[in-house]
C-alpha cells in the first residue's frame, strides 16, 4: 500500500474501533446500544456511511477487506484497530470525546456524552444577547437571578462534576418562561446529554438507567408528597455521587452520577421540608403570565428566545457567556446555605413545614400526657413522622418549652437525656411543679415508656 493508503487505512481502522463495540458475538453502534447487528451488519452500516467522510474512489474492496480483517476478525493487542468488547455498562462523562471508556479488564464502558455541535463552530464571542430580557422577565428578583445564572455557569464550568443542589422553578400561574427555561437549558447542555420527562414517575421507577446517563435532567410538572418515596428518592438522586441503576435484561449496575437536575411545577411545593437544602425553589411569576396584563408583550418575547435557540451561534454566544462568567463570592455548588440564602418562597414554605412539625409533636405529647420524657422516645417518633434527624429534636423541643436535663435513673450509673414538660423541673431524681414534688423520675417512667 502507498502511503496515502496506508493513512486512509489507520483512518478508517480507527474510525471504525470508535463506532462500533461487540457484546457476546454481536455488534453495537456506540450511539445505539440496544440495536444488536451481526458481522454483515456492521460492515454494511459502516460502508453506508463512508461517502459523505471520505473520497469514494479511494475507498477500495480490498482496503476495506482489510479493515474488516484488522478490525473485526484478528486478534491483536492494537487498541486503534480493533473493536473493542463492551463490558454492558454505560455512564456519563461530560468534556471526554472519547465514546468507549477503556477499563483494567480490557474490555470497555460506553459514554454517552456527546459534544453538542454548536461548540464546533468555532466562534468566540461572548454575550447574553436577546437572552439576558428573558432572564429579567422570568427571575425578576436580582438576587435569585444571579443565583441561578451561577448555577447555569456552574454546571457548564465544571462539566464533569455534580452540583449537590437542583433548580426547582414555581408559579401559579401558567405561561412565565419556566418549560422555555427548560428548553434553553437542553440547548446549551446538548439534546443529547438531557433527559426530558413530564414527571418523576420514570425517574424513580426500577429502570431508570436512561435518565443517568445524561448530564441534565428536567423534570416538568413536579408533585410529589412528603416523605413519599418518590421523595426520597429524588433526595438521594441530587446529592448522591453514585447511583443503582438497572436495564431491562440486566443486573442492576453502580453508575457514576454526574447529572444536574431542572425542576418545574405549578403547584405549590408543599413537600418542602425543614431544613431543605437539596431544592433551591424560585418563583416565576410576572405579569407576562398566559392572559395576565402584560401576556402579549411576553409572548413577543418567547417568539423570539424560540427563534433564537434554533440558531446554533446564538447558543454559542451565549455558552461563551457562562464559560466567563465569575461566580458569586457566596455562590457554593456543592451546598446551599438556605439561611443565607434561601428566596422568599423557601422560606415561607420552610416556616409552614417547621410550623407543622411542631403542632404534631405537642399533639403526639398532649396525648400521652407526659410531665417528663426520655430524649430517645422523641427522637425515634420525629425520625418516623418527619423523617428528620435526631438533631432536630432539641430544636423542636426548645420551640415547645420543654426543659432538658441530664438524670440517672433506673440503677443506671450514668445519665441519660430527659425532656420536661412546661411548668416543671427534674431535681435529685424528683420531678417537681410549681406545687412541689409529684413524683420520683423511677416511679413516673415505667408507667409511660418502656426503658431498654
């Protein structure tokens, strides 16, 4: 072979080992791994495809005989010239071109991130252009604007890591940019690396393995109930470096988790809980809602951000913006300070879920009528109604008036945590009112709680 050949053989001897992984005597296309081919398959596919890449007349019968034998049929060591087998995993990793990811076993895992076109074109400039209106319009709050361009700019920066926050962007009203937000998002991230869904119901299901291997995940009209597993669930999602995945026909997998996660709803996020960290909620509401008093000077508006995402360079510009963008002093990707930082929404909802919370453990207390009780029967019915840390015991508690105290008791000869009620105190083993002594602390247990 002469050697323009021989480079146009290592050409497509390459091109080829990228494309395609074998699996058990089958062949996959790295961007179609649920579509098994035989060996006449994928010579014919590959064939399919050469026209348009490289010149015809050089792309001969017996070069590509060769390709094939190379490639396809001997064994060899030569990572560049054979197809490599695909161990059935599948992950993302944002920024690396490569689509197989080589492990120490010799075989490979596919990446399913891909770059998206408009960061091929070259261009450098850098400007928000007609997209910077449509943030004013959709967060008109400064601070809450600032706070989710950083977490856009964020994302994009650090590609390959994983924000341990989510968007959550609320409003009653219907037509105030939110699902466009969403489409812009899937634009500069790539149509390829987002997972779409009107709901979490695929997210949570058992086979979830589609939406984890994407870098963004939207999920549109979000509802869900407190302490649901549903939840739960989307709790560890968002924080969670690694997650059990599973396809169908497969054992469930441990898979990196690099995904960064886009909510909206228009219900009012009622499962917030207190001490939220995981959801940073913004509302979206603004006069340019669908039929509000400014309906028609927004939706001119719409028109033109959709005009402008169908251009590939108006992303591009606007990528190039976030890529310079310099973050927030006070901006923390990997934690959100809700006190600092929480938006007026959180902490309404924040102080409905803290208000809750309260009320059901007086009732829980009312009910038994306990003028003293042990700190381990509280943490265990706030750990099973609330699903909160024992921490948030003492804070409970304290909001109720309850005194705490260190006793022995029991014949113990240490102390343990009690609680006492309003209007009470715990003294050389006595519990004492504003009267005097009622009762002992060993006489007044037993009668109320079991003691392990």
């Amino acid at each position: 072979m002469t050697i323009q050949t021989n480079l146009l053989f290592d050409t497509l001897c390459t091109d080829l080992c990228a494309s395609y992984v074998r699996r058990e005597t089958r062949f996959y296309h790295v961007d179609h791994p649920t579509e098994p081919l035989s060996r006449r398959d994928i010579e014919q596919a590959f064939i399919a495809t050469l026209g348009t890449r490289y010149p015809v007349e050089q792309v001969t019968q017996p070069l590509l005989k060769q390709v094939f034998d190379i490639g396809i049929e001997r064994k060899h060591s030569d990572r560049n010239r054979s197809v490599p087998v695909w161990g059935g995993s599948m992950a993302c990793h944002p920024g690396n071109p490569n689509r197989v990811i080589w492990k120490s076993n010799g075989t490979v895992s596919l990446n399913t991130w891909k770059s998206p076109t408009y960061r091929g074109l070259g261009i450098t400039e850098a400007t928000y252009g007609p997209f910077e209106e449509f943030f004013n319009w959709v967060f008109p709050r400064e601070e809450e604007r600032t706070r989710i361009l950083d977490w856009l700019a964020y994302c994009l920066q650090h590609e390959d890591q994983k924000p341990a926050w989510a968007l959550l962007l609320y409003s009653k009203e219907k037509g105030t940019g939110k699902s466009t937000f969403c489409d812009l998002a899937r634009n500069l991230f790539g149509a390829d690396n987002t997972a779409t869904q009107n709901n979490v119901d695929k997210l949570t299901s058992r086979f979830n393995n589609f939406a984890f291997t994407n870098r963004l995940v939207i999920s549109e009209e979000l509802s869900l109930r407190p302490d649901s597993n549903q939840s739960n669930a989307l709790k560890t999602y968002i924080t969670d470096k690694v997650v059990a995945t599973e396809r169908k026909g497969r054992e469930a997998e441990q898979t990196p988790l690099v995904s960064c996660f886009l909510f909206t709803t228009n219900h009012l996020p009622t499962f917030l809980e207190q001490g939220e960290r995981r959801y940073y909620i913004v509302n979206t509401g603004h006069a340019g809602y669908a039929s509000g008093p400014r309906a028609g000077e927004f939706s001119t508006l719409v028109g033109q951000i959709v005009a402008a995402m169908r251009e590939p360079a108006q992303i591009a510009y606007l990528y190039n913006a976030l890529m310079a963008r310099t973050l927030s002093d006070s901006f923390d990707g990997q934690t959100l300070n809700t006190e600092l930082h929480g938006t007026p929404l959180m902490k309404q909802l924040q102080g409905a879920a803290a208000h809750t919370n309260i009320e059901q453990l007086q009732e829980f207390l009312d009910a038994k009528k306990y003028l003293i009780v042990t700190q381990t029967e509280v943490a265990d019915f706030v750990a099973s109604t609330f699903r909160n840390s024992a921490n948030a015991t003492r804070h409970l508690m304290m909001e109720l008036g309850w005194t705490h105290c260190n006793v022995k008791w029991g014949g113990a000869d240490y102390a343990r945590v009690l609680w006492a009620k309003p209007g009470h105190s715990v003294a050389d083993g006595n519990i004492y009112n504003s009267n005097g002594l009622v009762a002992a602390v060993c006489d007044y247990l037993p009668a109320t709680v079991v003691i392990n």
